[in-house]
C-alpha cells in the first residue's frame, strides 16, 4: 500500500518547508516510497477522526495499511529502519544515526523552540524583553557545542544519516534568526542537507500546496 501522510492545508509556514510535514516528505523521497499527502485544516485537526490519528491534534500524521503513526521522530524512524539511505545496516553506526535523531529533538530543538515562542508570542509580555537575551544565550550554546562536534566533516557521523535529516530540519527554524551565520560550518552543513535531491523535491511538494492554496484564496476573494 502506498502510505498516506497529513499536512496543514494552509500552513503558517507559508510555504518555507518548516511546517513538521517537512520532515516526513524529506525521509519519504530519500527513501524513494510513493506517498499520499490527505490535507486537513487546523480546525479538522481537532475533530474526532484527526484526534483518532494523532490524539495531540497535530500534524504529520502517516497511516500504512492498519499502521498508523504520529510525531515526527517515530514516522522519521520507521521509515529510515527500511532503507541504508537513512540507516546505516551495521549495527554501531545505525545506533550513533538514531542518537542523533534523538539528540536534534531532544537536545537542540527545545531551546530553539523556546526562541520562537519568546520572539513571537511573548514579545508583547513585559518580562519577554528581559528574557530573550537568556533565551538567545541557550540557543548559541547549543550552536556552539553542535559546531565543535560537527567541526569540518560534511554529516554528523559519517555518511548522511536520519540523524542529519532531523538535525537540519531542526537548524532550519534559525535561518532568519541571523545566529547561523556566526557559525559558518553550521550554515554549510544546512546547505548540503538542502542541496540534496530529496530535500529539493520534498520541498517543491510542500511549497505547491501552500502556492495552490495561496492561488485558491485570491480567486475566491
């Protein structure tokens, strides 16, 4: 059966390949599997039968047959367990690509998340101006330690590995921040994940629905 995933039908993104269905797209064409994309709105993400996907109301969701999937490290991981692409076969460096899976969503997107929200939706609060910079500081540590690691290597262990694909997903959120430029090998190191045919073509795919869309809502108007 050809997998089905879920996408924002209008996403606040506005089509810049952030919004987490990204993630899956990118995995799906490295690993060259056919897919369906089901479009929902962010108010059929709260109704029943999204809720019976994904009990969080968020997107992506991935349904295979009766397999159905929600959060994007564990459809990411299911599908990079089928394909050397993503997963290196021998055992210790296929166990490194899934700590480094676990290390972009666990160690490094948090505070750069937290950025997000502190610039966005907290900017109005009084104590957010005071906050930011202590916020800005835990995001260029993480920067820094992820750049002393990387240092001049092309990926994070190796050959390009989920772990790389989550990481750059990840760094991503940060372009129009202007901290990646004071760590260059970091700003490199983004511009090989996208330069990838799969990313280039996940991307394109993203991008159509919200031009579509954008196109859809003009003519109406």
């Amino acid at each position: 059966m050809i997998p089905t995933i879920t996408a924002f039908a209008c996403s606040p993104d506005r089509g810049r390949g952030l919004a987490r269905d990204m993630r899956v797209r990118w995995a799906l064409e490295e690993a060259g599997w056919p897919y369906e994309v089901r479009l929902v709105s962010f108010k059929e993400t709260k109704e029943t039968g999204h809720l019976a996907l994904h009990p969080f109301g968020q997107i992506p969701t991935y349904e295979d047959g009766d397999l159905v999937l929600f959060e994007t490290g564990s459809i990411v991981l299911h599908i990079a367990e089928q394909t050397p692409v993503l997963l290196p076969r021998a055992a210790k460096p296929r166990a490194r690509a899934i700590t480094w899976m676990f290390a972009a969503l666990n160690t490094v997107e948090p505070p750069i998340l937290d950025y997000a929200n502190a610039r966005i939706l907290e900017s109005d609060n009084a104590w957010g101006e005071a906050r930011l910079p202590l916020v800005i500081d835990r995001v260029r540590a993480r920067l820094y330690q992820l750049s002393a690691h990387l240092a001049e290597a092309d990926w994070l262990d190796g050959a390009f590995s989920a772990g790389d694909l989550m990481m750059v997903s990840v760094l991503l959120r940060l372009r129009a921040s202007g901290l990646l430029d004071e760590y260059p090998n970091l700003a490199a190191y983004i511009a090989r994940g996208e330069s990838r045919p799969a990313y280039r073509r996940a991307f394109a795919a993203q991008l159509k629905v919200f031009t579509e869309g954008a196109e859809s809502r003009t003519s109406a108007t």
